[in-house]
C-alpha cells in the first residue's frame, strides 16, 4: 500500500510541475529558460508513445535463451518543457519468463511466466537537441535519456500465490501479499521522425529492483540478488496541440554574435550617414555650379541677343560695309551669303568713286582650333570673298584681302560665334 501511495504522490508532483509552468506563462511572470527557451504552457508539446517487445530477465541461471525472454508493452504520457527537457509518465505490462529458483516454494527448474505491471514517472533528456541546439525543425533522429522511478508488481494474475512473500496479518494469522517492489527505470529511446507530429522509436528501458518482485524465487540467485530486466520496444510516439517553443532570452554566445552584428549596423549606418553628407555637399556643389552655368547662359543669350541687333542695325543702315557669318570651321559661301555679295558687287560697280580699294578681313574664333589653325581659315574665308567678288565683276585692283585670326573681335569678344566672320570695308 505504501508503494502504490509512493506511485500517486510522484504522479501529483509530475502534473503539479507541469501546472506550474503554464501558471507562470499566464501570470505574467518572468518564465525561466535554459540556453535561451522558456517553459512553455501545460497543453504544449504533449506526447503519446506506445509499443511492444520482448523483455529479457538478466542474471539468472537459466539454461537457454528462450528461458529468460518474454512480452511486454507500453505507453506512455510526454510533456516536453524544453527541446531538452521533458518528463513522462509510463506504464509498462506484459509477462516475464524465468526459471523458478529453490529459495522459493517451486521446485527447481518449474518455469514461471507471471503477468506483470510497472508504472514510473521519467525525466528525459534530448541529446540531439542539447548537443545539435534546436532551430525550431525537428531532426532526422533524436537520442533521448530517460531515468525515473515508480512501483512494480508481478503476477497480478495471482497464478502463482504459492510463491508470494508471507506476512503477518493484523488478526495474528498468516497471510501472502502480492509481490510488488519500488523500482527504478534507465531507458534509451531513438526516435526516427517520420513529420513534425510523428516518429518511429526503438527503446530500451532497463529495470532494476529487489529480488522479492520474483514470486518463488529465481533460479541461479542468491536471495539477496537484485531484480534486472531488460525491455526492448518497437514503437511509435504521436505529438499533439503546439509542437514549438518559445525563446525568452539568448545564450552567451547568441548575445556575442547579436552584439557584433549591432556593431557592424551601427558601422554601416555610420558609413552611410558619412556618404549621405558627402553626396549632400557634392549635389550642394553641382546645384551652384549649374547655377552659375545658367547665369553664364543667361548672360550669353543677353550678349547674342544685343549683337544680333547691333548686326542688324549694321546691316540695315550702312551701305559701305558687308558683313558675313560663317559655321564652325567653314568658309564656304552660303546661299545667303551670295546673294549678299551680288548685291555688294553691284554696289562697288554703280559707285561714283572708282578709286576707291574694299578691304575684306576674315576672323575666327578663339575657343576652337590652333592659333595657326584659325589665321590660315580666316585668310581661307577673305580669300573666298575675294574671289567671289571678282568673278561678279569687280576688278581685282580694287579689292585687297587679308586673314586677322583671333587677334581682334569685330562684334562682340564674349560670343565666339560672332566672331566666324569676314568684314568687307
């Protein structure tokens, strides 16, 4: 009785401490956490696990293989608090086959198969995600450590009470109890997840207890021999309601690497505000510079436009003169130009004063080509006047030519287009 009392009290302490860490999820608490993870609330990460195997009954004398194995299964309750820690609650039942021993009421040799029963609360230990970490994704495998204790009883069938250890009853008589012992458990399960909420385990539980779980007696052992049994289980473990955890804080070695990655951000963003003020002053520079571009264009537009009607003033009120506008590099007459030429070949032959010697002197400009470069076309250009001239007639004894380059601006020194001229006086 006292055992089975034992078996309740460790299965409140299991519910209590689960309880306890999802009261301190909704109150608001500060969780406690290991590497990082905080315990989550009472309906996560719960687990079903069963299955089945032979068990095999350590220590004994039996003769044969086949005289120490039986069947059992089992199925167990997990709560995970951690990916590392968790604990279960597990009951194991099945049939065991040994030998009976002579300390017992069987003579020796009388095989014993009893039915047997073994509850126990575990603590687990996933190695996997201890020694791998776990990055929220199930692994392909997990090695999980389980070590608890519980109370077992055996030949729950009563089929050999013969065998069971004699007490003394209250009203003076003699009396046997079925054989029922504390016990410890150190198991080893390897889980093959199938999906996040399924696996396929293989366990190894090894239990140890007193010889007085074995109703008359083991065969080979001494009466003060120690109870061992080996159980080997195929199974399978299903995991239901929220399969994660939650992270509450970070490890040493997270908040090293946060800290050198906040140190290369504020290095970044350090680097960027420099570049920001550096592009900031470059487009503050360019801004002027265009203003002063647009100014200086301004300026040109105003000289062009006052020497356009200077021009045209020239044009339209002197009668002595010609003056004519060449493109960039070209002395070619155009059609514009010839026809002012004939109108000037007809002035120079209907003129009363036939002595008199026309001067015409090319220019160019000074912001394109060589300096010898622009003499020899603004010769090239009063050359071509001469010509022209004389082929409409004019004699050539009253006609002179000379190339000036860019030593003098006939019209207007700022605006170099003005100045791809030739200039008859």
């Amino acid at each position: 009785m006292k055992k089975l009392f034992s078996l309740v009290v460790l299965l409140a302490a299991f519910a209590a401490t689960a309880y306890a860490a999802d009261a301190k999820e909704t109150s608001g608490e500060k969780l406690p956490h290991v590497q990082g993870f905080v315990s989550n609330t009472f309906a996560d990460n719960w687990e079903i696990s069963l299955g089945i195997g032979p068990n095999f009954l350590c220590k004994t004398g039996s003769k044969g293989f086949g005289n120490i194995v039986g069947v059992g299964a089992y199925v167990s309750a997990n709560k995970w608090f951690h990916p590392v820690f968790g604990a279960r609650l597990a009951i194991e039942a099945g049939q065991f086959n040994y030998i009976g021993g002579q300390y017992g009421q069987f003579e020796t040799g009388d095989k014993v198969k009893p039915v047997f029963l073994f509850g126990h609360i575990d603590v687990m230990a996933n190695l996997s995600n201890w020694i791998a970490g776990y990055n929220g994704k199930n692994h392909l495998y997990d090695a999980i450590l389980m070590v608890g204790a519980g109370v077992a009883a055996n030949d729950l069938a009563g089929k050999y009470k013969d065998g069971w250890p004699k007490i003394q009853k209250k009203n003076g008589k003699d009396g046997a109890r079925m054989p029922h012992e504390y016990a410890f458990n150190f198991g080893w399960q390897n889980r093959f997840n199938v999906c996040k909420s399924l696996s396929v385990d293989l366990t190894l539980n090894y239990m140890l207890s007193r010889k007085g779980l074995a109703p008359g007696g083991i065969y080979g052992q001494r009466v003060s021999s120690r109870w061992n049994a080996l159980n080997v289980y195929a199974g399978i473990t299903y995991r239901f309601n929220r399969r994660d955890y939650d992270r509450s804080g970070a490890t040493i070695k997270e908040y090293e690497v946060l800290v050198d990655r906040l140190t290369r951000i504020e290095k970044q963003m350090a680097d960027a505000q420099a570049e920001n003020t550096r592009l900031q002053q470059v487009a503050a520079e360019q801004a002027n510079a265009l203003a002063a571009a647009q100014a200086l264009a301004a300026e040109r537009e105003a000289a062009l436009k006052a020497a356009q009607e200077k021009v045209l003033l020239l044009i339209e009120h002197d009668t002595e003169n010609e003056l004519l506008f060449y493109l960039c590099g070209r002395s070619v007459l155009t059609n514009n130009n010839k026809l002012r030429l004939n109108r000037f070949a007809e002035k120079i032959l209907n003129s009363e004063n036939k002595e008199h010697v026309y001067s015409i002197f090319g220019f160019a400009d000074a912001e394109t080509g060589s300096h010898q470069g622009n003499l020899k076309l603004a010769e090239k250009r009063a050359k071509v006047v001469y010509d022209y001239l004389v082929a409409q007639g004019v004699p050539a004894e009253r006609l002179q030519y000379k190339g000036c380059g860019v030593d003098a601006a006939p019209i207007n020194k700022l605006v170099t287009e003005q100045n791809r001229t030739v200039v008859i006086y």
